[in-house]
C-alpha cells in the first residue's frame, strides 16, 4: 500500500511517526511522512520517505512573537493569528494536498488539519492518530490537552469537545481551500463530527501504552492502543570521548532537557539547577535544545551537550528532569528510571500527574514554583527513593514487553482490507 502520514509540530508530533513509518516500510509498504522541511533529514535517515510542507513549528516556539503567544497573552494570540497563523495554515493545507493525491491510505495527526478533506475527496482508507489519547472521548480522564482532570466523568467527556472548539478559528481558512482546491462541496463547522467520514467512524491510532493510560473498552474496536512507538533512534551513534569520559568519572548523572521550550529565563534556571546538584552531591547533563540554555560547564560535575539520544542516554542516569513532552515520557519510562516532570504547556502536566500517580515521579514542579531548594529537594528524591525506583523499574519491563508497533499496523493493515470489501 502507498501510506502517507500527515503530521506537523515539533519533534515530539514527528519521532513516534517515523518509528510507525518504519515498521509499516518493514511490513512492505511504501511510505511518506509529510511534514516540515526540517525533519527532513530526520526522516529519510530512517529509511522512510519524506514530502515537504512550509510550515516550521520549532521555529514559529522560537520566534519572539512565538514565545509571546505560548505565554497565553490573548491580544498577542489574536494579534499573531492574522498575520503569522494564518497564512501559515494557508500553505499547509495546499502543500499537504500536492503530497497526499496519490495516496491510498491516510493517517494524519489532528494537527495537519486538511487530513480529513483530502480522505473525502479521495475516498480512500484514513486513520487519526496521536501519541496520546486525546482524540476518542472518555470517561475515564479529561482531554489531555487541558491542564484540569475532573471527578466526574461526563465532564471529562465533555472536555474532549475542546479539540473541534479550537478548530473553529481555522474553518474559514479551511472550507474556502475545499471548495477551491477540492471542489468539495459541503462546508465544516463546529457541528460537523470530525471523528466520521460518510456516516462511518475513522479508525484511531494511539502510540501509547494501556498500562500507563487506560484503555476504554466503550472505544471497542475503533480504538488502536498496544504500546508506545518507539524509535530505535540512531544505533550508530557513537558517544563523544568527553561523553563517556563524564560518565565513567562518577556516579550516574541526573539527565536535564527541557526540548524545545522556550524558557522564560533560561540562565536563571541554569544557576537554580547547578546550585541544586551542588546541594545534593549530584551531578548532571544539561541537553540544551531549544530551550535557551547556555550556561558553562563552570564544574566536573556538570557536562552540556546540544543533543543525544534518549535510548542511549537515560539508562545510564539516576534519573531524568525534563518538560514532560509524551516522546520523552515514555524514553524515561523505558528506560526504568525516576522522573521530575516540569510541566510548561499541552499535554504536559497531563503526563506529570499521570507519572506522579503510579509513583515513578517526585512532585511536579512549574517553572513559576522553580528555585535551588525545589530542584534540591526533588533531586534527593529522585536518587534516594526505593519505592519510586522499583516502580520505575517494573513499568520499564511491562512497556518493553508491549509490541505497540506492531500491533497498530496489523489494526491497520485490517481496517483497510475491510475497507476494500465495502
């Protein structure tokens, strides 16, 4: 089958796509990943295709006008809409349209909007996928994407309304490229069900796990959640002699990566946290990223580096601080090690709440509540805790145990041959 998935973002919408891609090209179909021109080389590394689209996440989070709307300022959002968002949205769905017409089936991620338009017109098989569940409504939690979780469960129904509430801005944008481009004739809106194609329900992926997150049989056979979507990610990566030599020099470090978020005062919180590794005889490496950090390697306890494999290095760690992105959750959560979570935005304290309540992380901790003490305190946690290592330990070995990959493209692979019998 030729496969094109649909997704844009930053690395944490893309990484569990192209672990998804591989092992579709490895069941022998062809496959495309279409998304920014900066995973390009991310993509085809990894034996998968690659179509590009003009729109840049990463570097949208890393403009000033980007950090001014992730701060939730509403006259910057609405300000930034018009003039940045908008057009953005514009060439997207054009250039998601050039690279999905010879396509015969379709998973694409919420974000990638024109997914569903381009299944009508085409009628072609299609899947909405997400690492996290954040799609199906359930009971059983609140959407993700909020900040909140809920007793009730028809309010955590409810929430998962939001997703179709934040597409309203976009439909204009939207219906005018169907019926301009796709000569499709009906237009979306808030009531249209966007979880149905021609009066059927579309098929959904998840690239989680059902023992970190439950699964909910009322989603019955529509519903794909076996595992998470690991990338074995660069096996020939080769540690720097510096890398290894930290390493071998002492006691396992405490890893530190906030991504790609854009700290409010990056150096700030570089001091806080080699202040705390002081306090606690620890030491740590800082994966910069994006998130503005650029403090020096000022003592032997501390090393920088830009980027490294998660697969590589965490199970070498005592533990792992980071923003709590589902993609680095999980790296964590295979790796059996303890986590403090800092949540900043999304599906973030949606994960630091759900990693506190099976006990494989301390506190989570907000970058307003941030300073030397609450990193410390954290920190002897993270290295002193034995209930929360064991715990951490054994969700690592059921996750390892899960074939998530696999288990989605069978889903997959017998969606579409029902599909075809219609």
């Amino acid at each position: 089958m030729k496969i094109k998935i649909l997704t844009v973002g930053t690395r944490g919408d893309v990484q569990p796509f192209v672990a998804l891609g591989k092992g579709l090209v490895n069941r022998g179909h062809t496959v495309t990943i279409v998304s920014g021109e900066n995973f390009r080389e991310f993509v085809e590394r990894n034996g998968v295709g690659f179509e590009a689209v003009r729109i840049d996440y990463l570097e949208l989070t890393q403009s000033d006008e980007g950090k001014k709307m992730l701060s939730g300022n509403p006259i910057e959002i609405i300000k930034n809409m018009k003039t940045l968002i908008f057009p953005m949205i514009e060439r997207m769905l054009e250039d998601l349209w050039r690279a999905s017409m010879d396509a015969e089936v379709l998973i694409y991620h919420p974000k990638a909007f024109g997914g569903y338009d381009i299944a009508e017109k085409l009628g072609i098989p299609v899947f909405l996928a997400h690492p996290i569940p954040l799609i199906s409504p359930t009971k059983l939690f609140a959407n993700p994407a909020l900040p909140v979780s809920f007793k009730l469960g028809i309010f955590n129904r409810m929430s998962f309304k939001m997703n179709r509430i934040l597409m309203g801005s976009f439909f204009k944008i939207i219906n005018k490229w169907r019926q301009e481009t796709l000569c499709l004739p009906k237009k979306r809106s808030f009531f249209t069900n966007d979880l149905k194609l021609n009066g059927k329900d579309i098929p959904v992926l998840y690239g989680c796990s059902p023992q970190i997150i439950p699964f909910d049989k009322n989603w019955g056979s529509n519903v794909s959640m076996e595992g998470f979507w690991f990338l074995e990610e660069e096996m020939d990566w080769e540690p720097s002699e510096k890398l290894l030599h930290f390493l071998n020099a002492g006691q396992p470090p405490i890893a530190i990566s906030f991504s790609s978020m854009p700290l409010k005062d990056p150096e700030k919180i570089w001091a806080m946290l080699e202040e705390a590794l002081r306090l606690t005889g620890q030491r740590g490496i800082f994966i910069t990223g994006w998130s503005g950090m650029k403090g020096r390697e000022s003592h032997s306890h501390i090393l920088k580096v830009d980027s490294i494999p998660h697969s590589w290095l965490f199970p070498r760690t005592a533990g792992v601080i980071h923003h709590g992105g589902a993609g680095t959750t999980a790296a964590v959560l295979k790796s059996g090690k303890p986590m403090l979570i800092c949540p900043f935005s999304a599906d973030q304290p949606f994960w630091a709440r759900i990693m506190q309540e099976h006990g494989t992380s301390a506190t989570p901790l907000k970058e307003k509540d941030m300073s030397a003490e609450a990193f410390a305190n954290r920190i002897q946690e993270l290295v002193s805790n034995e209930t929360m290592r064991k715990k951490a330990v054994e969700l690592s070995r059921i996750i390892k145990e899960e074939k998530g990959i696999q288990h989605t493209i069978s889903f997959l692979e017998d969606k579409v041959k029902k599909f075809m019998q219609l």
